[in-house]
C-alpha cells in the first residue's frame, strides 16, 4: 500500500511538471502569434502606403497561394554591384534544387516572385526586409528565404527561417548567416573555415582558392543549405528519411568538397569560364585564338589598343604573357612571377591598360 502510495505521488507530479512545460510552451506560442499578428498589421499598413517599393510588388502575393504544410523556398535577387557577379545565383540555386527528384514533395520553390524597376530586380533589403516578408506572406507557415549583403568585393548571404524549426520561446523565425564568400583570406589561411552547428554553413568561403566558376560555388553552398533545413524540418515531423539529401551529391556538388581541389585537368576550364564572364560582365567581348599548340590567347579590344592575354593550362598558378598592339607598334609585357598571384585575374589586368 505504501508502494502504491508512493507511486501515484509520483506519477501525479510527473504528469503536473509535464502539464506546466505545456502550459508555458502554449502561453508563449500565444504570445508570440499576438505579437506576431501585430507586427503583419503595422507591416501591412506600412506597405499599403510604399508598395512601389515592396519586393514582391504586392502585398500578400504569395500569400494567397502558400501550403499550409509545405515549406517555401524563396531567394532573393543580388543587388549589382562588388566583383561577385551575382545575377546568376539565384537560377543556379534553383537549378541545383530541381535536380533532387524528392524536392517538389517536401517544398515549394517561388520564382518570379520578385518585380523589377527598369530591367532591375527589387531585392530584399537585410533582415528587417526579411522578417517582413516572411510575416506578410508566411504567416505562421514554414518558409526558408535567402538574402544577400554586400561589403566592396565580399558577398554574404542569409537566411531567415520561418516557421521551419521550433523555438523554446514560440518565436516563429529568426535570421542566421550561411556563409560570407570573398577572394581574400582574412582568417589568415587560404582555405575555407565551416561554420558551428549541425547546418552547412561556412565562417568564410576563400574563392581564390577555388577554381570553379565563382556563382556556381555560391548556388552550390546554398542549394547544400536550404536541403539540409528542409532534412531536419521533415526529421522534427516525423520523417526520418525525407530521401532530400540522398541525390544530393549528384544534384548539387558538396559543400565540403567544392572548396578543395577540383577534378583534374579542371582547373583550366573551370578557371576560363569564371574569366570570360568577368570580362563579359564588365563589358568587353572577348575572343578566344590558338596561340600555339599548348597556349591560348584571349583577345580583348580596348579603344587605344588591342590586348592579346597568352595564358597556359599552368594558370593561374603562372602568369599570363601580355601583348599590346597599339597601331603598328607592339609590347610584350612579361608579368613578374614572383609578384603573381593566383587570386589576380584577367579581367584586372585589361583594365590597368585602358
């Protein structure tokens, strides 16, 4: 009897401790949807009065065709401007994820979302222009939006998670940074430092040292990101295996892997290809000749010259040769090998002779 007696008291304050976590769970989750409803009112208005500048050009666009249960996925444009060509990004990201044939089951990807002024896209401005999104269209709904911030040549990009994980506190969202990309390396080392955390995020991303197509390790880092939340949103549903990452290293190149050594006899091509469109991003139309059978001149036309960039399957670990023909005369210049670096581009050299 004692036992018995000694059991249920037990059994009572197991089932009061288990009732008062529930009741303070329910009473900020109440709090947080009051605060919540409150902020989208004060956003709303506010909007009603700028929509000329509202991202979205509307005020509730995506509202009126979100799921209730699947996540959404939108990614803002790049605001112009850095060395970080950015127009493409958002494509490739999108891209990469169409590539996971499990995707479409478990999220929603929103393109098209964003109007444009003049040819240029509307862009999310920081974090507040996050969380007014993700409260004007999102509410109370699971959203995963990726933003971007530039400083000079560096590129850093964030996500706001809406409504994706649960909060001891009931907030519904909050803001975390998934990786800065430059081609500098402030850390003092070449290499690319990981973030904490159980999601792929990254301290700094070094591109100098990578020698893939600077936007495609942007898209690809971001794609590894966005799956990675959505595997652990479906993990906390109660879906072990959402099979989102299964296909990933066949849809999107690796996280971990892209910033090390490329394939092989990739270093080239990959390295041409992020050139090219440097030059082309910066307004010249370069051409491409055999110069000799190991060597190929980029040829780029500048309006007091013409500049011929000789370069080898060794670059960017060597220099290029420069050849400037002005008229009838013609330079040779022979870059100092011991002054080059392979974070030094083309693109940088074309322009020093303008």
């Amino acid at each position: 009897m004692i036992i018995d007696r000694a059991g249920a008291r037990r059994a009572a304050a197991e089932r009061a401790s288990l009732d008062r976590v529930a009741e303070q769970r329910l009473a900020a989750t109440l709090e947080a949807h009051s605060r919540e409803q409150h902020e989208r009112g004060l956003f709303l208005e506010r909007y009603r009065l700028q929509n000329a500048h509202y991202p979205l050009g509307v005020v509730g666009r995506l509202h009126r065709t979100t799921s209730h249960s699947l996540p959404s996925v939108l990614i803002s444009p790049v605001a112009p401007g850095g060395r970080l060509a950015g127009n493409r990004i958002p494509g490739l990201v999108h891209e990469a994820l169409r590539g996971v044939t499990a995707f479409p089951r478990f999220a929603k990807l929103r393109t098209g979302s964003f109007v444009s002024d003049n040819g240029v896209p509307r862009t999310i401005t920081g974090s507040v222009g996050a969380e007014e999104i993700a409260a004007l269209e999102f509410p109370g709904r699971p959203a995963i939006i990726l933003y971007f911030e530039r400083d000079g040549d560096r590129l850093s990009v964030f996500a706001f998670l809406n409504a994706l994980f649960p909060a001891a506190d009931g907030s519904t969202g909050f803001a975390m940074r998934v990786a800065t990309f430059g081609w500098d390396s402030p850390l003092g080392t070449m290499h690319s430092l990981p973030g904490d955390g159980d999601l792929p995020t990254w301290q700094y991303v070094n591109l100098a040292a990578v020698a893939q197509p600077a936007d495609r390790v942007v898209a690809a880092v971001l794609a590894w990101f966005v799956l990675a939340c959505l595997d652990q949103h479906w993990r906390i549903r109660g879906v072990p295996d959402a099979g989102l990452l299964d296909e990933v290293l066949r849809a999107v190149p690796d996280a971990a892997a892209i910033v090390q050594e490329p394939p092989a006899g990739e270093v080239f091509g990959y390295r041409m290809e992020t050139e090219l469109g440097e030059l082309i991003h910066a307004g010249h139309a370069p051409e491409i000749a055999a110069f000799t059978d190991s060597q190929v001149a980029v040829i780029v036309e500048l309006e007091a010259c013409q500049v011929a960039l000789i370069v080898t399957a060794a670059y960017p670990a060597e220099p290029p040769l420069v050849l400037v023909q002005s008229g009838a005369e013609g330079e040779r210049l022979d870059l100092d090998a011991s002054g080059w670096s392979p974070d030094r581009t083309l693109l940088e050299i074309v322009e020093s002779l303008r």
